[in-house]
C-alpha cells in the first residue's frame, strides 16, 4: 500500500462499514487469502495513522480477496443490498458522502464517536454473520 517505497501512502478505498469490521476483527474470514489481505490492510492503517482512505459504498481494498466478490459486486448478497446499506447506514451516522476522504485517526474517532450503542450496531449490522464474533458489537453489549 506503499507508493513506490516513499513512505508515503496512496489513498485506500475502504467500505464504510469495514471501519467497524476493522475494529472488530477477531481473525476470521471466508478463506486464508482474505485473512490475510485483512490483517495487511489493518497493520498497515494501525503504523499509517496520517493516511487518507477514502470511505465508500462500494467494494473496496479488503473485498479485493474476498471469494464473493464476483465483478466488483458480493455475490454472497445477490438478492439483497444489504452489504451496500450498512456502508450508507454509516456513512450517514458520520455524517459525510460517499467518496468522503479523511485521514485514518480521524475517521476511526469519527465512526466511535456516532456509533457508539447498541442499537446503531443493530441498525447497522443486524445480518451480519460475524457479528457474534465481532469484538467491536461484543464491547457494545457490556
């Protein structure tokens, strides 16, 4: 994610919702290769606090290993939206567009700060099939 060994950072495309999914990975995925896309993606934020990733509703970075992802869409949700409505359900308790570009802090604050019940984690990822797995909704429940 380094832009030819500068030091300094392209601007990562993430799906809105993923700045949750970060936040709660516990080391699950749908397959070895999307783990470990994952865990690059979060190392990489977690030593790049100053880069920009621009929040989007939309495949992103980490769906780029996913095996649903089948031409830019989940297939894993074909009939449904409901991947692309939890990205517009955070991106409207952020209050910011999609395509909003932000530095990595601010925008992890930003997600704390609005989504902090369980109720917005509900409205937000009430299908989700890792949430019981998810340290980010668990923490919620205390």
């Amino acid at each position: 994610m380094e832009n030819h060994g500068t030091g300094y950072s392209e601007v990562i495309k993430i799906r809105a919702h993923h700045l949750l999914c970060i936040q709660g990975f516990q080391g699950y995925g749908y397959s070895r290769k999307f783990l470990i896309n994952l865990e690059n993606v979060i190392k990489f934020l977690k030593n790049h606090p100053y880069s920009c990733l621009e929040v989007v509703a939309e495949a992103d970075v980490i769906c780029e290993r996913c095996p649903h992802l089948e031409g830019g869409c989940c297939n894993r949700y074909l009939h449904s939206n409901s991947i692309k409505s939890m990205d517009i359900q955070v991106l409207k308790k952020m209050g910011i567009a999609d395509g909003h570009i932000g530095q990595v802090k601010n925008l992890f604050s930003q997600v704390k700060e609005v989504i902090n019940t369980i109720e917005d984690v509900e409205d937000i990822c009430g299908r989700c099939s890792w949430k019981d797995r998810c340290s980010w909704y668990l923490n919620l429940e205390v």
